[in-house]
C-alpha cells in the first residue's frame, strides 16, 4: 500500500497480509495480500480455481495457510477455530448451500443467534427463566431479518423443500441473523435468474446501507461486480493480480489479460 | 377440521405446544395413563413399565443419533452404568432411589462425556466401532471390578425402594408402585427433551448433524457441543438403567450387552430417528412384538405341540423382519405412518 493509500483510507477492517495455502503440490494462494475496509462492499472475482473459495474459508478458519496472517480489526485470527471467529463477528454463505436441511426456515436463522444467546442444556430443556426470554427477543430480532429479505412467507417451511433461489436467500439471512461486522458471501447469485440476481443484489446494498456491515462478495457476473461493489480484488492461479475500484481493475492490462487470454472470458457479461 | 394455525405473539409461536388439538390429546393420554394401572394386571402394568424405562432410554439414544447424527452402538454400556452407579449406592450405602437415581444418571452423564471424545475425530462408522469399544470396555470393567467392590450381579435391598422417606410398597405391589416412578420419569424426560430441541442447545445438535460445517462457521463449538450431546444422552440412559436397577431388584451385566444396544437402535428407527413420541412409539412397539408372540405361542400350542421351544427363534426373525420391512416401507419410522394417518383423517373427505 502506498503512502497516500493510507491517508485517504481510514484503517482497515481486516487485513489479507501474505497468505500463502497449498493442498500437498497444490498451491491454491500464493502471498495474497490487500485490505477490506469497514463500510465497503468488496468483490473477489477470477477465473474457477483461481483461489477465492479458498481465500473465504482461511478467514473462517476452516482452512489454515501456511504463511502469512489474518488480521481482522487488528488481531490475528489464524489457528482460531471457525466457532470463536465467528464470535468475533465475521458471518459468511457458502458456495454450494450448506444449510440446515431439515429444519425450518425460522430455526436456521435463530442458529444464526446462536452466538447472541447464552441458555445451555438445563435452562433449555427446563424452559425456564432465560432459555424462554432469550428466544422470544431473538425471534424478534430474526423477524426482522425476515422482513428484510422478503421471506415471511416461507418462515414455518424446512428448509430442504424450498427452491435453489430461496435457499440462497435463507442462506444469507442466517449469515445476516449473527449481526456480523464482516460478511462474506461465496457467489451469492450463482446459477439464479435475471430477477432473483436483481433481488439479491438488492439486500446486499440494502444490507451494507442499513446495518453498515462490511461485505466481501466472490462474483463471476461481471455486471453485478462492477455495479455494486467499491473495490474489486482479482486472483488468477492463487496470486492477486490486480486491486482498486471497479474503474481501475476493469481497465488494468493484467486483468484484461487473464480474461480475455482464456477460453472462458469474462464470465457471463 | 384444523387448517392453518395462527399466533399473534412470537410468545405464544415458540412456546410448547401452542394450539388446542394438540393440547386435548395430551389431556386424553394423560387421562388414560392415570385409569390404566387400576384395571391393569400385573402382566400388563410389568409391560407398561417395560416401556416406559426403554422409552426413556430410547429417548436418549435418539438425542445422540436420530438429532445429532452422532451413531452409536454402545448404548448398553451406559444402562449398565445407571443400573450399577445406583445399584452400589444402594447395595454398599444404603441409599434409596431418590438419591441413587439422580446420582447415577449424573454420573453416567459424566462417563458418557468421557467415552464421547473419538466422536471428535471420527465420523460414521468408524465412531459406531469406537461406541462399541467403550461398551466392551464398561462390561468388561464391571465383570472384571472385583476390587472396585463391583460383582457380576447384584441385589438391590427392598429399603432402597424409598421416595423421600415413602417405602413405595406402600403403594401397592412392585408393579403398581412402579408404575408411578416409571410414569412420571417418562413425563419429566419428554418435556425436557422437547424443550431442549426448540431451544439453542438442541438446535446446536440438530445443526451438527444436518452440516457440522456450516454449524462452526456459525459459531457452533463442535468439541462441546458433541460431548454435551454424548453426555445428555447418558444421562438419560443412566436413569433408564437406575430405574431398571430399582425395579428389578436385581441386575447383571447380561442386560446390557451389545444385544441391548442394537435393540435400542431398533427402537429408534422403528420409532421414527429425531423424535421424541417416536422413540416411545418404537420402545413401545419393540416390548410389545416378542409379548404378541408369546401369547400368540401359547394359544397355538394346543395346535402346534412344540411351537413354544421355536418361541426364541421367531422372535429374533420378527424382530429382524420388523427392522427390514421398516427400513423398506417408512424408513422415516411408525411417527411418520402416524403423522400420514393424522394428514388423511385432517384432509378427509378431500384426500388426494
Ligand atoms: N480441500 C482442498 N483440497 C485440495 N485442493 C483444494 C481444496 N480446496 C481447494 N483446492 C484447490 O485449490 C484451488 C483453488 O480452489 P478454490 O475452490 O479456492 O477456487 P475458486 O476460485 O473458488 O473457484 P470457483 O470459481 O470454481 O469456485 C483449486 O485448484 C482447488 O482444486
Ligand atoms: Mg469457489
């Protein structure tokens, strides 16, 4: 980062600082390293197998890079186990939807409170005191985020029954229900038609505006990227080619490249 | 006829059991178990009791496979920890069941805890190997315990049979008295659970098992959520064992063999995996099936001479075949048949 960089930007939400991860001979990032800064909508896009999903699952702590750290508002989290970095406030939404199948729409999103509640087994199971507070507020709290994703509707339905679109939905609203600071969202609109791509996009400015969340945001619709998001981050084989806004990245010759020098070229303009 | 159920509070929407057809049936069954042991005899009020403590210990299988995928075939093992824990105390300290039961069931909790930490490393199969270890390791300690004070069989003295200074003879023949003990644990049991999966806790379990992926990134702590599963289940596979232990009068390891812990698996997917009715429904069905044959045994010996000395071999087919034409036919168990036959008579006459 240059000087100026960091006069004009306020610090960092979190910190990408070198993160090297290789699968045996497989090296899947190679020194990746750029800033996410609060507030932002940010994408991370490139070509299948160019790392991203990768990149998402080191800051949730499923994967552990070999080198380099993580910080997020200043402190480092690799080697934190995925529940306590959650706890820290970062939320995410898997590519291939990794939802709670056969539970209802509401019991999803009120495991997205599970951070936010403190009841354990006895006062659960006595339904006493807490346990019943607790679950009163916090199914006001996901009543909202209902709300807010247009979802009343299908709130009683489990989860498996629903249709891709939906579920994508249900997926970002139990992400939304853990009032994450950071939220990280693995092709969100993926395999969606023009309209659901349309409400999508839709949430997540509505969601970044309303609640300020910090949103990290792997897309391959180029229209969407460059539409909705401050700043863009594009990997190609494990290594960051290119950073900056929208403008920048689009008309950096590097990125031009990895692009338009592929069988796949920008992927569904 | 009941459509859709409506509630104006979240209040009411998350509470137990929020709309009034459900509430009358609770009524109708409680009602039948208060009249039921006063014209049961004996034969009918041991299989009532039967049920009721292998519902129980149905019920906390169920919590650790059928909600949170956890396979186990060492169930036994912890019956047998119940049974013995208040068995000792009752034998060696004089204790009466109202000590002896919580005791035991805590305690069993606590061991179930303990032989709950492979489920962190393994999956699948390879954990249902290592349940079936830690049962082998339980059996072989209480028949190898001699220096633990542990015999292989013991009897429990009839003092202990005590509820807070009541000796429950009191109350009539062991049967009846029973009843009581055996009822009310069912009744406790059933509520805690039931409470449990619609609060954070059980809804941890349930997530474990659907994705335990997606559970982490939550914010879900796998370690302890997996050994507070294996825990609660123990426990309540402990006060199966203990009430087993009091109501028996006498216990030996041959009741808690691999056998039981394959028997109560037959329970659970009989009965229907992740349920709480479920489990009583299969405990219930599973008791009844080998007492069906043996009164159908003694009204065909007259007919068939012999039939009684095959008695053992039809009942192991029946209880085979039972499992298979389930797994086939509703793999979902008898409280899904239930629900489709409840969805019939609420759409009837309209039931396409
Ligand atoms: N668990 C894993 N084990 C082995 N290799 C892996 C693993 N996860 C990812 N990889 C490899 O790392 C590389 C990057 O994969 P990743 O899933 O991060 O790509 P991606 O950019 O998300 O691609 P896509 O656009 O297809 O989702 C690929 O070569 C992949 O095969
Ligand atoms: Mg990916």
């Amino acid at each position: 980062m240059t000087h100026r960089d960091s006069v004009t930007l306020p610090a960092p939400q979190m910190e990408i600082d070198h993160i090297g991860l290789s699968f045996g001979g497989v090296r899947a990032l190679l020194s990746v390293t750029f800033n996410i800064y609060p507030g932002t909508i940010q994408a991370i896009i490139g070509p299948n197998g160019a790392g991203k999903t990768s990149l998402l699952n080191c800051i949730s702590g499923l994967y552990r890079p070999q080198q380099g750290q993580i910080r997020f508002e200043g402190r480092n989290i690799i080697g934190m186990p995925p529940h306590q970095i959650a706890r820290l406030g970062i939320a995410r939404s898997f590519q291939n939807i990794e939802l709670f199948r056969h539970m209802t729409v509401v019991d999803n999103l009120m495991l997205g409170r599970h951070i936010h509640m403190r009841s354990g087994i006895f006062s659960g199971g006595l339904y006493w005191g807490r346990a019943q507070r607790e679950e009163v507020e916090h199914r006001a709290f996901v009543e909202q985020v209902i709300d807010l994703l247009e979802i009343q509707s299908i709130r009683k339905k489990m989860v498996g029954a629903l249709s891709y679109g939906l579920q994508k939905r249900v997926e970002l609203g139990r992400a939304l229900a853990m009032n994450p600071r950071l939220l990280l969202l693995d092709e969100p609109m993926a395999g969606m038609n023009t309209e659901e791509k349309e409400d999508m996009a839709r949430f997540i400015l509505d969601i970044n505006e309303e609640y300020g969340t910090t949103i990290v945001l792997i897309e391959h619709d180029m229209g969407v990227v460059m539409d909705i998001s401050d700043r863009v981050a594009v990997l190609e084989f494990g290594q960051l080619i290119a950073y900056g806004t929208p403008a920048e990245v689009r008309s950096d010759p590097k990125v031009i490249d990895a692009y338009l020098g592929r069988e796949h070229a920008m992927p569904r303009m | 006829m009941q459509s859709g159920t409506f509630h104006t509070t979240y209040a009411s929407d998350v509470s137990l059991r929020p709309y009034w057809p459900q509430r009358i049936r609770i009524v109708i069954v409680l009602a039948l178990a208060l009249i039921f042991p006063w014209f049961a005899d004996r034969y009918w009020l041991n299989l009532a009791n039967t049920i009721a403590i292998a519902a129980i210990g149905a019920i906390g299988l169920n919590i650790l496979v059928g909600y949170t995928g956890q396979i186990s075939i060492g169930h036994g093992g912890f019956l047998a920890v119940g049974a013995y824990t208040a068995g000792m105390m009752a034998v060696h300290l004089g204790a009466p069941m109202w000590i002896t039961i919580p005791v035991a069931s805590l305690f069993t909790a606590a061991v179930g805890a303990f032989f709950g930490l492979p489920s962190l490393r393994l999956k699948g199969l390879y954990l249902a190997i290592a349940t079936l270890a830690s049962q082998e390791i339980i059996i072989w300690v209480l028949t190898h315990g001699k220096l633990l004070g542990i015999g292989e069989s013991l009897s429990l003295p009839r003092a202990s049979n005590n509820l807070f200074g009541l000796p429950l003879d009191r109350l009539g023949n062991n049967d009846f008295a029973f009843y009581w003990v055996c009822l009310v644990a069912l009744i406790l049991t059933v509520i805690f659970v039931s409470n449990l999966f619609r609060t954070r806790a059980g809804r941890a379990f349930v997530a474990i098992r659907d994705q335990d992926i997606a559970a982490q990134v939550i914010g879900v702590d796998l370690f302890r959520y997996k050994l507070l599963a294996f825990a609660t289940s123990s426990f309540f596979a402990g006060l199966a064992g203990a009430l087993t232990a009091h109501y028996r009068g006498i216990i030996s390891w041959e009741r808690f063999t691999i056998d039981t812990s394959i028997l109560f698996l037959a329970m659970i997917i009989i009965g229907g995996l992740g349920s709480v009715s479920g489990s009583i429904y299969g405990a219930a069905f599973m008791t009844l099936l080998p007492a069906f044959l043996s009164n159908l045994a003694r009204a065909l010996s007259d007919v068939v001479p012999n039939i009684n000395s095959y008695l053992p071999y039809m009942q192991q087919g029946a209880f085979g075949l039972a499992i298979i034409l389930f797994l086939i036919f509703e793999p979902e168990g008898i409280v899904k048949m239930w629900r489709n036959i409840k969805d019939y008579f609420r759409l009837w006459p309209f039931s396409y």
